[in-house]
C-alpha cells in the first residue's frame, strides 16, 4: 500500500463504518510507517481537540433564515 495521500485515507482508518478489511489494511501500512502514523495521531489530536470545545447555538436569526421563516 501506498502512503495516506489525503485525509480521506486517514478517515477510513478511523471510521468506524468503513468495512474492517479496509481499516486493517490501512492499520497494517500505518503500523510500518511513521509518517502516516504521525498523520494519523496529528488528526486523532485534531479531532479530539474539536470535541473539546464548547457546543454553541446559532442566533436565532440565522436558524429562522436558514428554515426560511
């Protein structure tokens, strides 16, 4: 396998709804190299780091446009 060449690759391995063949398959590669490995562990912290903020809402101006009412 090629290196993760984009984040959609990176996704697979951490989607749990992609099949399990493709997620073992991108594990193995990551496994045996560290540069995608870096790249996934960066996007683990990133995507970790997003889940940390606080939940906002949107005005309510922009909820009433956004449904057209």
């Amino acid at each position: 396998m090629e290196c993760l060449k984009s984040t959609d690759a990176i996704s697979v391995l951490l989607d749990p709804t992609e099949s399990e063949q493709e997620r073992l398959e991108m594990s193995a590669h990551v496994d045996s190299c560290q540069a995608c490995s870096d790249a996934v562990n960066e996007y683990r912290r990133l995507r970790q780091g997003v889940r940390r903020l606080p939940a906002r809402r949107p005005p309510a101006q922009l909820t009433r446009a956004l449904l057209g009412i």
